[in-house]
C-alpha cells in the first residue's frame, strides 16, 4: 500500500470511549471535549482516571450508563495494547476500536490469532508526545499539524476507516496511510533508530569530568536530547519491533566498522577519501528530509545574532525582523560559555540573508555570517 497524506474526512459524533488517561489518551479527550465530543475514560491508575477528569478530558466510564459509543480508543501500553483492543471488540461490539500504539503489526496479527473482529478495527499512530508524560501534561493541542499514521488490515471496513481518520482529523492531525508492515518499517528508521543512537551516544558522557561537559554546544544537545525518554516505554517499542531495528542496525554496524577501520590507518592511501565519502553519504540522507510544511527539502541560509541574556531580547529580535520583512524559516538558541550572551541562530531564504544582515546591523544588533 503507498503511503498518501490528507486531513481526515467527516467527523465524530460520539460517545467515545478511551481507554487509558496517560499522556496521550487524556490529550484525545481533551482535544476531542473541545469539539462537544461526549468523552468517557478508564485506567487502571484510579488515579490517573481522576486527575484525567478533573481537568476536563472526559467523564469516568461508569457514567456512560449503557450507551453503546461510537469509537473505543485504546490508550494502552504497548506490551498490553492487544488485549485492550481484543477486550473492547468483545465488550463493544458495534463500535469501532483503534489503538495509538507505536508499533502496528505484531498488534494486527495478534487479534488475528485470537479471531477478533478486525474489521472494526484500525490500528493508528499518532506521531505526537512531550517529554513529560500523565494526564497532568496532556493538551487538547498536542496532535494539531503533527502526523497520525492509520494502518487498515484487508479486512477493516470501509466505515471502520472512516471513523478512524475522522478521529485524527477532529484532532487536527494530518493523517497518513500506511500498511502495518510499511509503518513498523518506516518508524524503525526515523524515531526508533534516532533513539537508540541517541541514547548510545549520551551513555558515553557517564563519568565524564565536568570540565569536559562544559565545551558542550549545541551539536551534543541536539542529539542527545530524546535520550532523556521514558526507559520502560521503550523496551516495550523497541522489543515489539526489534526485527525491522536490528535489520537497521545491522547497516548502522557496517558503517561503524567501515569508520573504525578507516581511523585506525587515518593515514593509509585512500582514508581520507573514505571519511568524505562518509561524511557526503550523511549530507546526502540528511538533504531528503522534508522541509518546512512537509514540502520537498530547501536550502536555507543562515546567520548567529548575539543578544544580551536578558529579558525580552529575542523577543525584540524577532520583531525587528519582523520590521524589515524577512520570514525566519528556521531557529535555534546558544550559549556562550562563561559570558552572559545568547547566540540566536536564524535561518532565511538565501535572498534575504545579506538584506537580512545589513539591516540588522544597521539597527545596533551583533551579527555573525
């Protein structure tokens, strides 16, 4: 199946059922409370459940008196997610039940063992989360622009599909279609492959000096920022779909070895044009990610603005900008060491940037090429 975007078509009219009030399950009920849907919620934390209802997301499930729901989204673990799904095709059985689970196939063919009713179900993604994690950090927001992979089996119904994406869209998610396989494939290469290396690389700062740390820019940063993650959420990702990573990992090896050999003779004939090749080889897997919007990848320029670290600087940066007439497509944020000056990196369209430095430094700001 080929994978296509677009926002999701009709929309909800509820009840919905959500099966679990963590991070995600709650921010589907707010986000779905913020459209009048009719939210009901369960967890096995009663405490979690109540927090969840408290700020809004949903009424408690023993309230839902009867009524047969429309939707049943389940919220769960991973490691659990099937007999969640399983259960609520058995306790609902005119509704349609989808899961958020990050990982789709092993999912789909464990109901299939079980002879569940799959064509009313949809296995969907939702390519969204917070560093936090609970209801308390929930927001009806959370899904608005992100992408909300459904992944139909054979047999899921027409109209099973159809409240699915209905679901997403209501979210504001865009939403794209994907074979279960062809999901688990593409997330072991662009979230489950990033965090297994960027995890091994911030292991490697255990028991460094902090002297060491202290020269840390923005490069360390970037790519050690999503090993902060949940450890026990990822043993469940990465265990569901341990195949699809390892056959990554098994390049990501090649490579590693290559390189080893390569520094190990950094002198011998032909290694520094093996490092180039390396190198050029990231550039060019680097250039093919989408760009701005999901639009094909564009070349930007760009140039470092030191602010003075106090209040409402960029604030005042970004207005200026704003003044001469130049859309920032990109920013990132630094901080000189042991002085008290932020670098605000800003990022152009390459025919503004010259227009972009000159007007900056004829307003007073400290521009750096």
């Amino acid at each position: 199946m080929s994978a296509f975007r677009t926002h999701g078509r009709g929309h909800l009219n509820g009840p919905v059922v959500v099966l679990g009030s963590g991070l995600l399950g709650t921010s589907i009920g707010l986000g779905l409370r913020g459209r009048g849907v009719a939210v009901f919620l369960s967890d096995p934390s009663p405490t979690n459940q109540a927090v969840a209802v408290d700020i809004g997301a949903g009424l408690p499930l023993a309230r839902l008196d009867g009524d047969q729901p429309e939707l049943v989204v389940v919220a769960a673990p991973p490691d659990v997610t099937a007999d969640v799904v399983a259960d609520a095709l058995r306790d609902y059985p005119h509704a349609v039940v989808v899961d958020i689970a990050s990982v789709k196939a092993g999912i789909l063919a464990d109901l299939r063992s079980r002879g569940a009713d799959v064509g009313r179900y949809v296995g969907t993604h939702p390519m969204a989360g917070r560093e936090k994690s609970g209801p308390v950090a929930a927001r009806g927001e959370l899904f608005t622009s992100m992408p909300w992979v459904v992944c139909p089996a054979e047999e899921t119904l027409p109209e099973s599909l159809q409240v699915a994406r209905a679901l997403a869209g209501d979210l504001g998610a865009v939403v794209s279609e994907f074979a279960a396989d062809e999901h688990d494939e593409a997330v072991a290469l662009v979230s489950h492959l990033p965090q297994v290396m960027s995890s091994l690389v911030a292991s490697r700062l255990q028991g460094t000096p902090l002297h060491a740390l202290s020269l840390a820019g923005n490069g360390l940063r970037d790519v050690t920022r999503i090993a902060a993650s949940d450890p026990t959420l990822w043993v469940q990702i990465l265990g569901a779909n341990a195949d699809k990573v390892v056959e990554i990992l098994h390049g990501v090896r090649e490579d590693l070895n290559r390189l080893i050999g390569t520094l190990e003779a950094p002198t011998a004939p032909g290694a520094r044009l093996d490092l180039a090749q390396l190198i050029s080889e990231g550039n060019a897997g680097q250039s093919r990610i989408p760009g701005k919007h999901g639009g094909p990848p564009q070349a930007y320029s760009w140039l470092t603005v030191l602010v003075d670290d106090t209040p409402g600087q960029i604030a005042k940066l970004l207005t200026e900008i704003g003044e001469i007439g130049v859309n920032v497509e990109d920013l990132r944020l630094d901080h000189s060491s042991g002085q008290n000056v932020g670098m605000v990196e800003i990022s152009v369209l390459p025919n503004k940037h010259d227009l972009l430095i000159e007007a900056l430094n004829d307003r007073g700001w400290r521009v750096l090429q």
